[in-house]
C-alpha cells in the first residue's frame, strides 16, 4: 500500500491517506489486485525489489 500510495501522492502532488483492511476487496475504487499490480510494475522498472530496497523509494 505504501508503494502505491507514494505514487498516488507523486502524480497528484498532494497528501494521500487511505486505510484498508484484511479482506477488502477494493483500495481507493479500484480491485486490491489491480493497486498489487502497480506496486509491482513499479518495482519491476527501478530493478526488481532488491534495487528498490537498495535505494527506497526516492531516488
């Protein structure tokens, strides 16, 4: 969620809150599996999460 949130907040320029739960199907309107996938391709275009991890989420 953080992930996501961090580029939520990148693309708007604003503060973005959300909260969730064990079981919600939906994050922000969209399908969990769908806010999954975003984090995903983001780990993926900055090297996989060992380059993520090595670098955190500002570059």
């Amino acid at each position: 969620m953080n992930i996501y949130l961090w580029l939520a907040a990148q693309k708007t320029g604003k503060t973005v809150e959300l909260c969730c739960a064990i079981g919600d199907e939906y994050v922000d309107g969209l399908p969990y599996e769908t806010v999954v996938k975003i984090a995903k391709d983001y780990i993926d275009s900055v090297g996989g999460f060992e380059k993520f991890a090595e670098w955190g989420l500002i570059r």
